[in-house]
C-alpha cells in the first residue's frame, strides 16, 4: 500500500485508564474516564459528527499500523458485507469499484483478517488541492469527506516540513496513488458511521532499518512519520523496518486517537488484522475491539 506496510507496552491509568491525547502536534494531554479523543486540531469532539453514546473502539497495535490495517478491522467493527463494500467503492472513485476484499489470513498458524487491495498502477504526483477536490466530489458522507481532507493535510503539513516548502506546493508521491485515497477515504466513511465516542490506542511500536520510496531508501521511521508521532507515545520493537505508516500515523490524528492501556469496556467485537508486511519472530498484526463503556 503506497510504498507502506505495516504490537505492547502500555501506559498505567486508574480505573478508567488514564490516557495521552493529541491536543495539536506535540501537544499532548492527559485525558480521563469517558472523555472524547482529542482531535490533531486541538479540541474535542472532531470529526465523527454524532458519537454513539458509550461506544469505545481500540486499537492495539502489536506489530505496528498502516492504512490496509485500519481497513480490515474497520470493516470488520462495522459488520460490512461484500454487497455494502461493492457500494461504498465506486462512490469515493468510479476506478475503485471491485477493488478490495475482505479475506481471512494465517500468521504463525493463527488466523486473523486482510484488506486484499487489487489496482491498475498508477504513477501520478497529485497536489493537496487535487486531493481534496477528489474528496469533495465523492460520494462519502459529509462528515468522512471532512475527516479525509483534514487526513491528507496532516500529510502535506508534515512533507512540508521534511521537504521544506508550502503544504500547496506539496505534490504526493507514494501517498497520492490511488490506493492511499481508497484507504484513507474508506476508512474515514466506515469510522464515522461507527461513531465511536472514545477511541484508544496502545503506544505504537517503533523500529531501526529503512524503506524504498520515490526519494529513494530512507530511514525509518519515515521523515513524514516522524512529524506526525510528535506528542504520540511510541516503544521499541523487536525487529528492523516500517511498522508506522504515514497514512496510518496521519489517521489516528485526524479520527482524534488517545493513546494508552485498554479502557474499560464490554467487548462486543473484536478483529485481529494483518497487514502485508509480516516481521519474523514477533507478534503480528492489530487488535481491533469494539464495545460500549463500563465503569468496572
């Protein structure tokens, strides 16, 4: 997925978990009990529009995060079958139609879900406004369309910085093919009608090594990455390549994400997902479980 792939120490709360928001880059807050994550803006309360009261949704990120990963378990919270999938495709993009399929995958003999993404190959530099444009003549719901524009300007915002130019003049490689919108649009679209009114996720998992990208082999993490984990808590991974995604580090900004342990909830659903990448001789995948609150 755009030159990207790809789980768990976490912080100690009270009863309710105590945990880190995102209160604006490198910013962070603590927030308590039932609170709503604190969005990359700096409030509260952005972007899923009507939060379903006491819905919770986690993310533990064992081997790290990335935007096929957000996908599969998104699909899988939202209980979206083939036919609901089929629709949602073709609204964002008409070349997206048929594009992706929910399949079960094996890991180390144990069973879990993937976004399988199948796309012609495309090779095009698109600007932010290009990318906004496209959002606002989908067929997603008012508020994703919002939740994915404010996505792909954290990424501009953050290759501004590494590339030392305007976000405007910020034109995408990697993450402005095709697959980045379908999974940063989807994503958002299936978030929002999820409507989670807190959402957590574990400290995410950081490795040494490098990556191939249209500059060339770089570092990771990733130059982009780097500026978006400002203020997020990370930990050591015991292996050597991308775990982070910038798409995936852009989402958990822009969808509000507070970080820390699990929260007190009754589980009602929940997912192990794998992304394309598997490192050897380390838990693989993300958790995704999804309930209601519960004071305990």
């Amino acid at each position: 997925m755009s030159g990207e792939e790809k789980h768990h120490e976490e912080t100690p709360g009270h009863a309710h978990g105590a945990s880190v928001g995102i209160a604006g880059k490198g910013r962070p807050v603590e927030t308590h009990g039932h609170a709503h994550g604190a969005s990359a803006g700096g409030g509260h309360g952005h972007g899923a529009g009507r939060p379903e009261e006491g819905r919770v949704l986690t993310i533990r990120a064992h081997s790290g995060l990335s935007g096929d990963m957000f996908l599969a378990g998104l699909l899988r919270m939202t209980e979206s079958g083939e036919a609901e999938l089929n629709g949602l495709l073709p609204a964002i993009a008409p070349e997206l139609a048929g594009s992706v399929r929910l399949v079960r995958r094996q890991v180390n003999h144990i069973g879990g879900w993937h976004a399988e993404v199948s796309l012609p190959h495309q090779h095009e530099h698109r600007s932010l406004a290009d990318i906004t444009a496209i959002i606002a003549s989908s067929g997603l719901g008012e508020k994703a369309k919002d939740l994915a524009a404010t996505t792909f300007t954290l990424l501009a915002q953050a290759e501004a910085v590494v590339h030392e130019k305007r976000p405007e003049d910020i034109h995408f490689h990697e993450v402005g093919a095709l697959d980045s919108i379908l999974d940063i649009c989807l994503t958002c679209e299936l978030f929002t009608r999820l409507a989670p009114s807190r959402f957590v996720v574990s400290s995410l998992p950081i490795a040494d090594g490098s990556v191939v990208c249209a500059h060339g082999v770089i570092p990771v993490p990733a130059p982009a990455v780097l500026e978006l984990l400002e203020g997020i808590p990370v930990r050591p991974f015991p292996a050597e390549g991308e775990t982070v995604t910038p798409t995936a580090a852009a989402l958990l900004r822009a969808l509000g994400a507070d970080f820390g342990p699990w929260p007190a909830m009754l589980v009602r659903k929940t997912a192990l997902v794998y992304g394309t990448r598997v490192f050897p001789n380390v838990p693989n995948g993300a958790v995704f479980a999804c309930g209601t609150a519960y004071a305990g």
